[in-house]
C-alpha cells in the first residue's frame, strides 16, 4: 500500500459510482488492547460483502489522514482516518488507515467481486 494520494483515489470512486458494488468497512481501536491494559477502551466495527450503490463520493483532507463519503440513496457510508491505498486496476479501492505504531485502525474496499 502507498499514501492516499487524493486526485488518483477520487479518480477510482467517480469510476465505481453508479453500480451495486460489494464493500467491507471495519474499525477498531484495538480489539485486543483492554487484554493488555484494562484502562484502554475498545471499539470496533465490521461489514463484510455488503452490497452499497453510490451516486455521489468523495475523499477530502489534507492528509496524511484523510476521510471518504459516499452518498447512497438512503443515506451515507463514511469512513475518516484514512492514509494508505491500493486501487489502480479501478475494478477494487482498498483504503486503510494506520496509527502511529503501524497498527490498522480503520479499513474501506469497495470492489465489483465478494472480498
């Protein structure tokens, strides 16, 4: 994976717009870490396979982290901390997000096929 660079990543969503698109959203602040140290608070979320059709996206920021909405006909897919991609072949977008310790935070991947 590279660093979010903005243009190329809006490039890919303005290509995945308009179609039912398969996506997995995760986040976490360290599933593990109360494990470890009781006084760390965790939270996660995670979908896999959820089918999203978007009429509008974006990715906005001014990096190193960024954040990426997706305006659906019922609502909104929103993920922010977002600092790494992979997405050039522009049938699949795979972001993710690291902290300071290399350690994934925040996930989004859209892509034609199941993940």
């Amino acid at each position: 994976m590279k660093p979010i660079d903005p243009h190329a990543v809006q490039r890919v969503i303005d290509k995945l717009k308009n179609q039912d698109l398969f996506l997995h959203l995760e986040m976490t602040t360290g599933a593990y870490a109360s494990h470890f140290d009781s006084s760390k608070f965790t939270a996660s979320t995670f979908l896999k396979n959820g089918v999203v059709r978007f009429a509008e996206g974006s990715i906005a920021g001014g990096g190193p982290a960024f954040r990426v909405g997706l305006k659906t006909d019922t609502g909104w897919v929103y993920s922010e901390g977002l600092t790494h991609w992979e997405g050039e072949d522009e049938d699949t977008l795979l972001m993710a997000g690291f902290d300071g310790e290399g350690k994934l935070v925040v996930g989004l991947q859209l892509g034609r096929k199941p993940f």
